[in-house]
C-alpha cells in the first residue's frame, strides 16, 4: 500500500510517500521561516502559511516519489497533539483526499510519528526500548514494551527541552530556532565557564524541569553587558547546553536500567544535537547498550514518520473517520477508530 503522509502540526509542512515496502519514497519539508522575525512560531501565520504551501508540498512529494494521487492506497496525517489550526489544515487537506479516493485514512499523533523515525532508518530495531522524544513541545522518556503499546516514564514538568533552547538563544540573540545556532555555537566553548544547575528533582524522578536552567541562564546575564555576553557567548551556550545534555542522557539511561532495556532511541528536533548525540553514545558504549537517532532530516517535523506510524496502524486494520478532529494536547493516546 503506497502511503501519503502529512504533518502541519507546527512549523513545518510537510508531505511524503512512502512505497508499498515501506520504505521513504519522497520527504519533502518546508520549514516556514515567517517566525524568525518574532523569536518565535505564531500560531495564526503558521495555519495561513500551511494553507499556502501545503498542495504544492503534497503535488512536489508525488511528483519526487514517481506516483499519481491515484496509486495512493492510503493517507495518513497529524491530528495531534500541535497548534490547532495548522493541525486542522493538513487534517482538511488528508481527509479531503482520502474522501475523494475513496481510500482509507488514518490520524497518526505526532509524538508517536517521532519515534517511528527510528524505525523507518532501523530496519533491526524491535522492542522493547526507551524512547526519548525531545523536542521544541515535548520531552518524554517511553518505555515501549512491544509494537503499538507505550508507558510514559516521565515528562518535562515546564519547558520542553528544544523550547529551552529557543529561548535561551532568544536571550543570547543568536537568532530562532535556537538549538542548531547553540549547537553549532557550543563546539568553540567551554562547557565549565558557567555552573548552571541541573535539575534531577526529587529522588528517582524520570521527570525534567528546564524552567529553572532557562531563569538561572537569565540571571547570569543580566549584569554583563553587551560586549562582555558576546566575548563568552559560546561559553555561555556551551555551559547552558551541557547542563541540558547531563540531565537528558542520566535520566534515560537510569530508565534503560529501571525498566533492564538494552537499547535507547531517541527522536524529535533535539536529537539533532551533537554534544547529546556524542555524550549518549559514549554512555551507551561504557555501559554495553546501544543508542539509535534518526538522520538528522528525519529529527525535526517532518511527514515520513507520519506514514510510518500510519502505516503500522494501517496493517494493523486501523482507520479513523472522516470526522475526527484536531486535538492540541493528548498524550500517546492512538487517534478514535471508525
Ligand atoms: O521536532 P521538532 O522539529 O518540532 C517539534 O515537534 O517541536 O523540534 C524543533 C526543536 C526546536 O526547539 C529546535 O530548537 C530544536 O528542536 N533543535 C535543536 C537542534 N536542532 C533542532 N536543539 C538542539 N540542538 C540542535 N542541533
Ligand atoms: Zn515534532
């Protein structure tokens, strides 16, 4: 069954197809870059951008994929959780399509599309695994006991780890999105210049907290002046991210351990990150497991995933009706059955 995925749950638009095998037959993404001048995504010009771009993103991933809208067999989309109204675009569109085709449809939540990453670019990844999920809305460690069935370990308390990212780069200045600009920054720093605090809050918690990292970053920089943030800006980022990265990779391999799992896979933009990429594989070589992330294309937002989480729901027998609606917050939770 040849899949249409779409993902408009933030940020991005984006469509893709996957073959009959399964495998990524077009990825197309575009990330709108009309928030950069507010430091930040504004949900009302992300729904009017998605309305924009979104059917020529869908025409482009068919067109790179070598297919018509009629050797679809299915489509499957975002439906939560995300910012309402751009869900509600990429939902219209995929039901629209799916309607007339008259093919089946599928909602996918866009948390469990972040950990079909993993398993689109893994071809030997099985459960049972811990999944970290961090990026710009959510920081999740899930125990994956088998296919389709998912236990929350712990979730961020405040801020999601990639939104503490933005906005300490919003503090910095060093421009929106944030993480890739800290990451790329942090190479040059020193990572002890500053002794922010790490938050592992009380005793065995698999819960994270990143407000306080966010408000110790600020109170640090608010006597410096100008000249004296810049001189140490890739110290200072270097600092704030390695007290992130400690916290990310301690907890997930204390749930590795709690739960005996031998293998951790971890997704969502935040995987992107090098020092978090390095620091958990060094880990995991010390402590003889293994650690998978997605290419970094397959990290961020994108519609591959969507199909692929779609697609395992789908063989399952799975489908959704053609009036299920958006849902900003839910949690693992599979989208309502026709
Ligand atoms: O998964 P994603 O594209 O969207 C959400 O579902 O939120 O993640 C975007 C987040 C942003 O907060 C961005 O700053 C962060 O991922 N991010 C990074 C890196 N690349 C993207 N954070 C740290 N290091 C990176 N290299
Ligand atoms: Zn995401």
């Amino acid at each position: 069954m040849i899949i249409l995925g779409i993902e408009t749950s933030c940020d991005e638009t984006a469509a893709a197809v996957l073959s009959d095998e399964g495998t990524i037959l077009s990825n197309v993404v575009l990330s709108q870059t009309i928030h950069y001048e507010y430091g930040g995504v504004v949900p009302e010009l992300a729904s009017r951008a998605h309305i924009r771009t979104l059917i020529p993103i869908i025409r482009e991933s068919l067109s790179r994929a070598s297919v018509e809208l009629s050797d679809l067999g299915a489509i499957a989309v975002t439906f939560g959780p995300g910012l309402v109204g751009s869900l509600l675009v990429g939902l219209s569109a995929a039901k629209a399509i799916a309607y007339a085709l008259d093919r089946p449809f599928i909602g996918v939540n866009h948390i469990e599309g972040h950990l079909f990453a993993n398993f689109l670019e893994h071809d030997d990844l099985r459960p049972p695994l811990i999944h970290l999920i961090v990026s710009g809305g959510h920081t999740r460690l899930i125990h994956q006991p088998e296919m389709g069935r998912y236990r929350l370990l712990g979730q961020t308390l405040d801020d999601a780890a990639g939104e503490s990212f933005d906005k300490v780069a919003k503090m910095l200045e060093i421009g929106y999105p944030g993480g890739p600009q800290i990451d790329r920054l942090s190479e040059q720093g020193d990572e002890c210049f500053v002794d922010f605090p790490r938050a592992y809050l009380s005793g065995d918690s698999l819960d994270f907290s990143f407000s306080g990292l966010k408000t110790a970053v600020l109170n640090y920089l608010q006597p410096l002046d100008g000249d004296q943030i810049r001189e140490h800006l890739a110290d200072i980022a270097a600092s704030f991210q390695a007290a992130v990265v400690e916290v990310l990779v301690e907890k997930t391999f204390r749930a590795a351990r709690e739960h005996r799992i031998e293998t951790v896979a971890v997704a969502g933009g935040v995987a992107c990150n090098r020092r978090l990429r390095r620091e958990l594989k060094q880990r995991a070589d010390r402590e003889g497991m293994t650690v998978r992330f997605p290419s970094p294309l397959l990290c961020t937002d994108n519609a591959a995933m969507i199909a692929a989480a779609g697609r395992f729901h789908l063989l399952q027998g799975d489908r959704s009706p053609l009036d299920l609606n958006a849902v900003a917050n839910i949690d693992m939770q599979p989208a309502p059955a026709a």
